[in-house]
C-alpha cells in the first residue's frame, strides 16, 4: 500500500530527516507548510552533509506547494571554499540518493546552506514546476546538482540562486533541461571535470527554452587542465535559448583554473564533441559573448552553430576560439571564430 508523509500547513522546526529504502510500495512527501532547519549548523543531530535525505527509494513523488527553508544566511558567512580547498561542507537542503522513478514538483527548497538539491545515481527522476530561491551572494549554493544517473528531466522550473542554477558531473546520460528561468547564478554548467581519473562518459545533454537573467553565464563546460581523466562529453543540444543582460552566454572552458588553484602546464584530456547550438539570442553582459577554448590535446570536434543574435550594451560583442573549428548554419551576430 502507498505511504505518505504530510507536513500540514504552518511553521515547523525540523532538524534533521534520513529515510532509507528499500521500499516495497510509492512514497509521497507532501509538504504544504514551511519546514525550516536550525540556522546553527552545529545543532544537524548527524554531522553528514545533509538535511533532508532519501536513499534507495523507488516511486517517490515530494509536492504540496510548500518550502523547504535551509536558513542558510549564518552558513554563508562561515564558507571560505574559495580559497579553502578543504572547507568543511555543509548540509544540502534535500538529497536524493539512488532513486527511481520518480518526481519533485510544485515545491520550493530556499536559502540552503549549501547545495539545494544533490541527485545522485539516479534513474528516471523529474523536476517540474520546482522553485529554488536564495539570493545571488549566496555562496556554493547549486540549485540541482546532478550526477551518475539516467534520465533525468528539470522542466519548467524557477531557479534563483548564488552558484548554478543546474550543475552536471560526470556518469550522466539523457538529461533533458527545458523552460527553465534561470538567474540569479551562474548559469547551467557541466563539470568542473577530470580531476578524478574514474569518471565517466557524459552523453545525452538537452538545455532548451531556457531564459537566463543577470547570470554570470550561461550555459558552460569547465574542464580541467592537467588533469588525469580521459572521459568524453558528446551529443549535446544548447537551442532556442535567451539571454538577458547575461555575463558569457555560451562557454566551452578547457583551461578552467578558478582562483589559480591548478596547473596549466598540460592541456585537459576530455573530448568535447557533437554539439548543436542554435536559436541563441538576447544580451551579453560581457563582450566575450561566445567562448570555446577548447583542449589542444582533445580539440573540439562536430560543433554545429546555427542561429545566433547577441547584442551587448554599446560595445561590440567578440568570441574566442581555440583549437576549435565549428560548422556553421544559418547567420551569426557575433561572427564565430572569424
């Protein structure tokens, strides 16, 4: 028999939930009020880096219209991960661990101490009409963070955050991103890869309709130089996307090296290929509108852009192109690669 778990309307103080699979029938967490965490981390009963959890559950459905709320405005002022590469990491308002089959819709997870939503190894899991709202200055605050699953739908969601609003690691095949309000972030990224030599393909990545607004990009792949991994990325679709006032709308980045913490003396071994971008327009907040820097020893290879119309304010809009020889449709504004 179906279960379900109701957070009835209201406020309520929760300091910590982990619920464990396997299951044997469909599970419904219908939150209709304000589940609010402590503000102190040092109150999580369990010191692990979640807040809410699910783990080897199947058929799981979570909605109500209601707010999971990190209260994460004291974190913030204690996270030093920029500079601090061993950082402790703090909790992520809701995890989903090796689950199946299953939706998020019409609830909202804000101002999580950290990520907002982690979903790992997962099969056939959407998102939809999901809000994630914590303000722009808000550090490490991924909205979706996805990784090592299949099938993974974010659709017609509202997303409004300090880090990006949907983050990829590696292991990931058909990811459908579509009619996503995207800002303020950093835009839709995948990676950073290829710091860990056991990571896997990505294959199968669709980011459509999506608008991003005041972001610091758009959509963006960061790969690491000097770095042991040799894993592919392919068969991605970056279409009919607008842009408002949005820093680097579109950035393939091979030499990613935030804050001079790596080695640039050898070049990234990830492959970067078959890849559609088209009916991208709108305005860029920098003058670099397009980017590809690309490997020189894994140039990028079957990139395919179609349409583009990206304006910035007063000055002219460039690209940069390394190790990148792209197939052209239709017309461009800027020129790319010229």
């Amino acid at each position: 028999m179906a279960s379900q778990i109701l957070i009835p309307k209201g406020d309520w103080i929760l300091s910590q939930a982990h619920m464990q699979g396997p299951n044997k029938a469909p599970i419904t967490l219908e939150v209709e009020g304000n589940l609010k965490a402590y503000k102190e981390v040092e109150k999580l009963p369990v010191k692990t880096q979640e807040w809410v959890t699910f783990n080897y559950v199947n058929f799981l459905t979570i909605s109500g219209g209601g707010v999971l709320d990190g209260q994460g405005q004291e974190a913030w002022l204690l996270n030093d991960c920029y500079k601090n590469t061993s950082c402790p990491k703090l909790p992520i308002n809701l995890s989903l661990n090796f689950i199946n089959n299953s939706i998020i819709q019409d609830i909202t997870t804000k101002d999580s101490k950290y990520f907002h939503v982690n979903c790992i190894s997962s099969n056939n899991v959407t998102f939809q009409r999901f809000t994630v709202s914590a303000p722009g200055n808000s550090p490490n605050t991924d909205g979706i963070h996805i990784a090592r699953g299949n099938h993974i739908n974010v659709i017609d969601s509202t997303i409004e955050t300090g880090d990006d609003c949907v983050s990829m690691g590696d292991d990931l095949n058909d990811v459908l991103i579509k009619n996503v309000q995207c800002g303020p972030g950093h835009g839709i990224s995948i990676g950073s890869l290829g710091r860990n030599v056991q990571e896997k393909d990505i294959k199968g990545i669709t980011v459509q309709g999506c608008a991003f607004t005041g972001t610091q990009n758009g959509v963006r792949i960061k790969t690491w130089p000097s770095a042991p991994a040799t894993l592919t990325i392919s068969d991605l679709h970056f279409i009919d996307l607008t842009m408002v006032n949005a820093g680097n709308p579109i950035v393939f980045d091979q030499k990613y090296c935030p804050n001079n913490q790596c080695d640039l003396s050898k070049p990234s071994l990830i492959q970067i290929s078959n890849v559609e971008i088209s009916n991208v327009r709108g305005t860029s907040a920098t003058t670099d509108a397009l980017s590809f820097i690309c490997s020189e020893a894994k140039p990028c290879e079957d990139i395919r852009i179609g349409f583009i119309d990206l304006k910035t304010n007063g000055k002219t809009p460039t690209t940069k192109c390394e190790n990148i020889k792209p197939i052209f449709s239709s017309t461009q504004s800027p020129r790319v690669c010229a």
